[in-house]
C-alpha cells in the first residue's frame, strides 16, 4: 500500500460492527464512506464521526453508491440480508477488494455453527461476485464492543482468508490499523473456520459472562 490510503466504504456502517471498523479506520486517516440501506441513515452516522474527528471528511451514501465510490469495500451486513446486498452492489464492486465481515447466523441458535450450502458467507461472495473480485474475509472474531473503546486496542487476532495474497496483504493492513493483528489463512474456502468461530465464541461469551471473547494465535516465529 502506498502513502495515500485506499478510501474504505463500509456497507451496514451504521450498525455496532460496521460502525466500529469505521471509527478505526477514521482514526487511523483512511478516507471512510458510510454506507446503508438510506442515505440519510449513512449521512446521519457519518456526521457524527465528522464531529467526532474534525476534517475527517467522511461521507454517508445508500449502500450501492457507497461500494461506487470505495476503493475498498467491506460488507458488516447481517447474513439474513448477505445475497440481497450482494446483488445489489455487484457491478459496483467489479475489479475491486471485498473485504467481507459477515457470519452465517441463524437465529435464535446464534450459538450453534449453521454454515450455508456454498461452506461459508465468503465462499458465496466470492462465487457470487465472480473471478474479477477480490473477496477478502477477515473480522468475523472482533466484539463490536471493543472496536468502540478507543482507550484499548482488541486483544483478539484476525484471521485472513482469500485467494489472491496482495489482496489479503491489503486486509491484514487495515487489520493493522485498527490495532490487531492479522494473519493469512488461505484461500477463501478456509473463511468457514473463523465464520463458524464466532458461533462458539457466542457460546462462550455467555457459558463464561464475557463481554466478547477473542482468539489468539501463538507460537509463529519472529512474533512478538
């Protein structure tokens, strides 16, 4: 990546996940687009950042017109409106990185691992979107909670999964910017382990009371 970031649009950016990545990448001098389903929603959430850092400049447009004007667009849509997104936004997105966050959930059993026929959220993007999108999945193990205090950073790593390297180098560096760490795991068929991690760490989150339990990964060489 050179020294003029990528602008980042962030699909379901006015929800809790989506709206925690955005106020990262803000933080960290990204050009940030706000997208939803409304414009006026996007704009609304958008301003508030605006507020939040001065001169920031971040924009708040409907979901399609947000993945038009992103160099890189990150899809934090809940997985009920997963392939609805996606037909929409598909000629927008052509040629560029997909980074996408969702999690097959089904409720009300949020906590048992429900994959999709395709093996996971990604796995369908990426056959849905074609050959000429880069489909990066990355932040399924993140607690929204803890992308919002700014005080700390997430003691969570971030798995990395896609096909194309320079397009998961691009992802772990965002991960990088919002104060994880990420690691590449692969192509996009692996993003069905850390997709169905999030229904276990559900699980766990409410077996141990914890406000969001995360992964770590342990013992790579020339890691700190």
């Amino acid at each position: 990546m050179t020294d003029s970031k990528p602008s980042i649009a962030v699909l379901g950016g006015t929800g809790d996940l989506g709206g925690g990545l955005a106020l990262r990448w803000v933080r960290a001098g990204y050009p940030v687009i706000i997208g939803s389903r409304t414009a006026d929603k996007a704009e609304t959430s958008a301003g508030a950042l605006n507020e939040r850092f001065p001169g920031s400049g971040v924009q708040g447009m409907d979901n399609v017109a947000a993945a038009a004007a992103g160099q890189i667009v990150v899809m934090t849509v809940p997985f009920s409106n997963h392939r609805s997104t996606l037909e929409s936004v598909k000629d927008a997105v052509q040629g560029k990185i997909v980074v996408d966050v969702t999690v097959p959930l089904v409720p009300p059993k949020v906590s048992r691992v429900q994959m999709p026929p395709e093996g996971s959220a990604g796995k369908a993007a990426q056959d849905f979107l074609g050959p000429d999108v880069q489909v990066v999945s990355a932040f399924q193990n993140v607690a929204a909670d803890h992308l919002a205090d700014l005080e700390h950073d997430p003691d969570c790593d971030v798995l990395v999964a896609g096909n194309v390297v320079a397009a998961r180098e691009q992802v772990v560096e965002l991960v990088e910017a919002c104060g994880m760490r990420g690691f590449h795991v692969g192509p996009i068929d692996n993003a069905a382990v850390a997709e169905a991690l999030t229904s276990v760490l559900i699980f766990m989150n409410k077996r141990y009371k914890s406000p969001g339990a995360g992964i770590r990964i342990t013992n790579l060489p020339d890691m700190d």
